[in-house]
C-alpha cells in the first residue's frame, strides 16, 4: 500500500470529482452503520450496487472528459476557468 499511496493521491489530486466520490462513499458506509446500529437492517446489495454505479459513472466521466481534452489542472479551484 505504500508504493500506491504516492500515484493514488497524484490521482485524486488530479480529479477533484473522484475526492468528492471517496467522500460520499464513507458518508454512505456511515449512514449505513449508524442505521444498522439503530436496527434498521439496509440490505447490502443495495450499497454495494449504488457505490459500483457511481465509479461506473465517474470512469465514463473522466473517459469523456479525457477524450474532449477539457481535463482540469490541478490548480483549478472553484471561479478559476479549466485549463
């Protein structure tokens, strides 16, 4: 894992859309405990579908922004127009 950290986190850093993903899968995963924890039993299928359907969507993204040429820089920040 230590020899993935340095290009998974260029990745990230690269993609603001996939940090914004990771986030919402631990929201989802912590929604999903605390649920749980209250005994409201969330069947697993369903979690595991919505999170394979997001990265779906998001590689179709970041392939079709890739393809247009309109990648962001790594600069790019809210306001700031797209390299």
């Amino acid at each position: 894992m230590m020899f993935a950290a340095r290009p998974i986190s260029a990745f990230v850093d690269r993609h603001p859309t996939v940090k914004m993903l990771a986030l919402s899968f631990l929201l989802l995963i912590g929604v999903t405990l605390i649920a749980e924890g209250f005994g409201q039993h969330i069947p697993k299928g369903y979690v595991y579908f919505a999170m394979a359907f997001s990265v779906l969507v998001e590689a179709l993204n970041l392939r079709a922004r890739t393809a247009r040429g309109t990648e962001p820089s790594p600069h790019s920040g809210p306001g700031r127009p797209l390299a």
